[in-house]
C-alpha cells in the first residue's frame, strides 16, 4: 500500500511540493507540472492558481462518483511551485528499462512496447522497474523486488516499500516502523521510524520520528533531529522548506534556520533565487536570505518561470508579474498557469482554456473545458468530455476521441519523452504515438498510475 506519490522518471518516491526528484534530478514541475500525494488536504479552488489531480489510490471511489462533476479538474493539471534548477534533466519515459507495468483481471505484469507480455500478469500490484533493475511488487500483501525476468531478487516480505534510490538503499516498512535494505534485502538502516522517504543524490533522507520530522546520512545517523511538523527536501541551494507550530521556513544541511518560520505557506525556491510566501492574507516573494524583494501584495501567486513571469491574481482575476512585482501582463484572467518551456502560459476565461504568450496574446482562443500544458510538442485538450492533442502551433494534431480518467500521475494525457502517452477507450487502457495511432490497442484495466 505506497502512500508515496513517485517520479515520473525513476518511480522514487517524493514529497508534497518537492520541484525535481533528489534521486534522479527528474523536474516534477516541468512544464506546470507537479506531482502530489493523496495525503495533502485538497485545496481550495484556484489556491494557488492551481489545478490539481487526485489519487486513484486513496481515493478511487470518490474519485468514480464525482468524475462527472469535476472532470475538467481531473483530468488537467498544473502547479505553480516552481521550476527545477537541475540541469541536464535525465529523459522522463513512459517504459523504464523497457517495460512498462500493466493490470488485466486484476492482476499486474510487465509488457515491452509492443504490447507483449515480457512478465505475465502475477502479482497484486506492481510499480515501474527504477534504475538499478529492480522493480517493487506485491504478492498476497507482501512487497518485494523482482528483476526483468520477472524472478524474485528480493522475496516477499515486507508490509510496504519503495523504490531504490541511487545509494541502492530502498525504504521498506516492517511491522510498524520503516528501514533501508541494501540490493540483497539485508537491512542496512535497521526499521526504527514512522516513516521515511527515499535517499536523495546529496546522501540525505527524510524521516518522521512520532509527529516530527528530521533528516538522516546513509548511515541513518541523524544530521538535523527530528523536530519538525513537516519537512521538504534540500534543493540544488541547500535550503529545505520546513514547518514548525504551523508557520514555513527554511532552514540549511546543518539544520539551522535561513529564513525564521514566519510564513503560512510557501512554495519552492526558483532559478531566479525567489520564492513565494504568504504573510497573513498576501502574497509576495523573498530570497535565500529571507528579505523581501517583492513585498506581499497579491491574493494568490504562482512561481516565475524561466522567462521571469509569474501569475499572480489581484481580486479576482489573473496577470502577470516581473521580477519588479510589476503586472506585465494585467489581470483579466479567471485563472492562470506558469509559463512552460515553450514560452506559453495555459489561462481560463469563464469556462474555457486557451493558451497566451509572453506579451499577453491568445494563440490558442479559449475554448476547451480543459487543457494541459505543452509538452514533446503536444498539448491535450477535453472537449465534450473528449481527449483530443494540439500542436505547437494550436492546431488539432489529433481528434479528441479518447475517454477522460482520473490518475495520480501528473503526466496523464501528456506525451512521454519516448514519444507515447496512455489514453483510454472502451473503459481500456492503451499507447498511442504522436500521430495518434495506436501501438498498443486499449485492452488493459490499469497502466502504471492509471487504473480504476
């Protein structure tokens, strides 16, 4: 039972608003994109300026009888957290180690991308194989690690676990308290929390000891106590966003404070050394130091992307800030996403999406329910309770044809970076490429974070 969202790349585990993956670098905001746990509150609407989806796991029956109530929400989404400042981003594939994980009669197994089964359908539920090989599988309701074959290298035995990080060390729960094995599924950080989170690339891992947060070595010798409400993990500038009595800060690798809790909330630190927080109603962002360099002014705010906007809402409507706090794009908009990589920013006018640039100009007019951020060249779009794909240019690259689903996975609908994305049809999942032809027929219950 993984209560852990997972990254898109290598199906780590990763918290609540982290904007790239400590293990692989994998930006989980790529494109306004994000990737969030079912065990944070739903926010309210447009908190944040944001579209969020909610898991399948925790909550798929919900999810089932308010599917025709909320769709648009589902199956679009967006996060205004922030982009990564990690470069050279390692390619973000629908097949890992060229397998993918797919449910059929209720059972889960493992096909190539031809469609054929390369480990037939076994197991209770299996995730994505990570990069050491080595994929998490369950069995009656034990967890384990299985290799390309399909052959137990780890056998079933513990009450949950996660994917190895990069150290080889991979978080497993016994009884009630969580440890690290090693490859061989010797414990190496014996089970002695109440939780704990994949090691990260800098060595550090998050750990809860009763209702406190701290931070461990591969050794699982502490380096920051456990002392925190909640915690998120060090970035790329070596800050952590941590809570403490229900205010945000930030502190550093030594555990002391960079910016005082004061905040009720926060996002994530951006390339540009900004990060948004909000004091008592308002909004505005400071730096690493924790002085204002836009003081708080805004209902709600998004992040700056790399071209140095951010959304912001004044009242009730939408624009655009730079790093000035200044509107270069005046509020007019019901809602607004980030800026992607393709320098074009999803906004909502009434009920429709469109998509502007930079300079405020619609190049795709509102018109569609709903519609994801541009990525690999491709845009989805709902329309009549439809998933359709825009080009780059706004153009219907493919008909909307396929069934809208709910899914925890922030790249639903999107093109992987090997060019294929899941879609539904006929209550079945299948792979369609980008010219919208199908490389696997629909046939399955469930695609590895996609499934009813």
């Amino acid at each position: 039972m993984m209560t852990q969202p997972g990254c898109p790349k290598c199906w780590i585990g990763v918290a609540n608003r982290d904007r790239f993956c400590e293990n692989c670098g994998r930006s989980l905001v790529a494109n306004n994109t994000h990737i969030i746990s079912h065990t944070e509150p739903n926010p309210a609407p447009n908190a944040y300026g944001v579209k969020r989806k909610l898991s399948t796991r925790a909550i798929a029956i919900i999810a089932i009888v308010s599917a025709c109530l909320v769709i648009g929400l589902a199956v679009g989404v967006f996060f205004l957290f922030g982009s990564s400042n990690v470069s050279n981003e390692p390619e973000n594939t629908l097949f890992q180690n060229g397998l993918l994980a797919v449910r059929r009669d209720g059972r889960w197994g493992f096909i190539d991308v031809t469609g054929d089964f390369v480990i037939n359908p076994q197991f209770d539920h299996a995730y994505n194989f990570s990069e050491n090989g080595l994929a998490v599988v369950r069995s009656g309701d034990r967890w384990g690690f299985i290799d390309a074959e399909g052959k137990y290298t780890i056998n079933p035995q513990f009450d949950d676990a996660k994917q190895f990080a990069s150290n080889g060390l991979a978080p497993v729960l016994s009884g009630e308290r969580w440890g690290y094995i090693d490859i061989n599924g010797d414990f190496a950080i014996n089970p002695q929390f109440d939780n704990a989170w994949s090691f990260s690339r800098n060595g550090i891992a998050r750990v809860q000891v009763g209702d406190r947060w701290g931070f461990i070595d591969i050794d699982g010798n502490f380096i920051v106590n456990p002392q925190f409400d909640d915690a998120g993990g060090f970035g790329e500038n070596g800050l952590a966003r941590v809570q403490v009595d229900g205010k945000w800060g930030f502190i550093n690798q030594d555990g002391s404070f960079a910016v005082t809790p004061q905040y009720s909330d926060t996002h994530n630190f951006t390339d540009n050394g900004l990060v948004a927080v909000q004091l008592g109603a308002r909004w505005g962002f400071i730096d690493e130091e924790g002085t204002f360099v836009i003081n708080p002014q805004f209902d709600n705010v998004g992040s700056f992307s790399g071209n140095g906007l951010a959304p912001a809402r004044s009242g009730n409507r939408w624009g655009y800030i730079d790093i000035r706090g200044d509107f270069v794009i005046n509020p007019q908009f019901d809602n607004a996403w980030m800026f992607g990589d393709d320098n074009l920013a999803a906004v909502r006018l009434g009920e429709n999406w469109g998509f502007i640039d930079a300079e405020g100009t619609f190049v795709v007019n509102p018109q569609y329910s709903d519609i994801g951020a541009f990525r690999n060249g491709f845009a989805y779009f709902v329309d009549n309770d439809r998933i359709g794909y825009l080009n780059i240019n706004g153009e219907v690259a493919i008909p909307a044809q396929f069934e809208s689903f709910f899914t925890h996975i922030v790249w639903a609908g999107s093109f992987f970076d090997d060019g294929f994305a899941i879609v539904r049809a006929g209550g079945k999942y299948g792979i369609i490429d980008q010219s919208g032809r199908y490389v696997v027929n629909p046939q399955f219950d469930g695609i590895y974070g996609f499934f009813w």
